[in-house]
C-alpha cells in the first residue's frame, strides 16, 4: 500500500504507479466522496455537465431558421420519448 501526503493546500499527488494502473492523465476529472471513513476517488467519464449559455449555437447552421422555444421543448420531449421506448424494448 503507497502513502501520500497532504499538502498545506489540501493538494494530495496520486503516485505514478496508481495514475497508470487507473488510466488517469494530466486534466482528468475525478468525483470525490466520503464514504464510512474512507476518501474515494472517481473518475469522471462521459460529458461533463455544462449550461445552455455555455453551448447556445454551437449547433446553428447557416440559413438554417431559429426554433422557438416551444419548437425546441417539443423537439427535446419527442427525441426523450423515442430513446426511453428504444431503450424499455433492450430490457
């Protein structure tokens, strides 16, 4: 079992050999929990969460005419709707 030390800072450094084993890189992203007396680290995988300012018009095409906001309620509802039908039928 390896020993780290926390820094003044709260900084701790995951030794090389663990880094490797977990397949973690410089930039990952973990979850941190304390769960009955133990710290776990998590990594993160898929899409962090992000908010609609953060991506508004990243999908705009040119020429291509706006959605109201009542068109991309329904546009989302629907799109909902057919991936939990498809993925009730897997099950």
């Amino acid at each position: 079992m390896e020993t780290i030390t926390l820094s003044s800072k709260g900084q701790l450094v995951i030794p090389k050999a663990v880094r490797h084993s977990a397949h973690l890189a410089s930039g990952d992203v973990l979850s941190v929990r304390y769960v009955d007396g133990e710290i776990r680290l998590k990594p993160v995988t898929g899409a962090l969460p992000t908010s609609l300012d953060e991506v508004a018009g990243c999908l705009a095409k040119p020429g291509r005419k706006p959605l109201s906001e009542a068109q991309t309620q329904a546009a989302v509802k629907a799109q909902l709707k057919a991936k939990f039908k498809v993925g009730n039928a897997a099950a």
